[in-house]
C-alpha cells in the first residue's frame, strides 16, 4: 500500500505522506490489537495457573494502556483521515468539473462541425 500511494501520480505530495502515515498508524494499531489478544489469555493462565493474582493484575493494566493506545490512534486516525478525504473529494470534485467543462466544450465543436459539414453539403448539392 505505501509502494502504491508513493507511486500515484493523482496524488500531491502532501496527499501521498498523509497517506502513508495513516497507513502505518493503522499497522500499529493492528500490531497493538494483536498484542491485546495475546495478553488477554496470558492474564488468565497468570491468574489460575500460576496463582499470582500480581501478575495478572500488571497484564490486565498493560491490557488497558494498548486499549488506551488503540483508542488515542483511531481518534488520531480519524482526524488525519477527515482532512486527507475531503482533499480528496476537492480534488475529485475539481475533476469532475474539468471533465464537464471539457463535455460542453466537445459538444459545441461537434455541433459546429456538424453545422459545417451541413453548409458543405447544401453548397455542394446546390
């Protein structure tokens, strides 16, 4: 994905890091919820296996810092995301109206062709 949104052509520079930060944010915060999910079981076996409820209790607090941690980063994440959208919904907008501008542009040549090549035909047949 960071290979794919430095090599877009599309995007300004500022659009391309925005992009690859949030990408690696997400990957921390995958990374975060991974551990979460390694902790979670290791908290049990701390507290009924070993019966040492100490241990559990310092898993259980790193359990809630990574929860705290993955909640500041989706926060962040949303944040940094609203802006790099509606860039991105500016600049698709600004497309689109290119791209209609261009539309009226093409029909009204047509249209003169079209108007020409009627004048040729009438002056021509006459």
């Amino acid at each position: 994905m960071v290979i794919r949104f430095q090599n877009d052509a599309d995007l300004s520079a500022k659009q391309r890091t925005a992009l690859v930060t949030q990408h690696r944010r997400r990957r921390v915060a995958t990374g975060l919820i991974v551990v979460i999910g390694f902790l979670i079981p290791l908290s049990e076996i701390a507290a009924k296996s070993y019966q040492n409820p100490l241990l559990a209790t310092l898993i259980l607090m790193a359990i809630l810092l990574l929860v705290t941690l993955v909640f500041i980063y989706a926060c962040w994440d949303l944040l940094a995301s609203r802006t790099v959208r509606e860039d991105l919904d500016f600049k698709k907008a600004e497309t689109e109206l290119k791209r209609r501008i261009l539309e009226q542009e093409l029909a009204k040549h047509q249209a003169a062709r079209e108007e020409r090549q009627k004048e040729i035909r009438r002056n021509g047949s006459d």
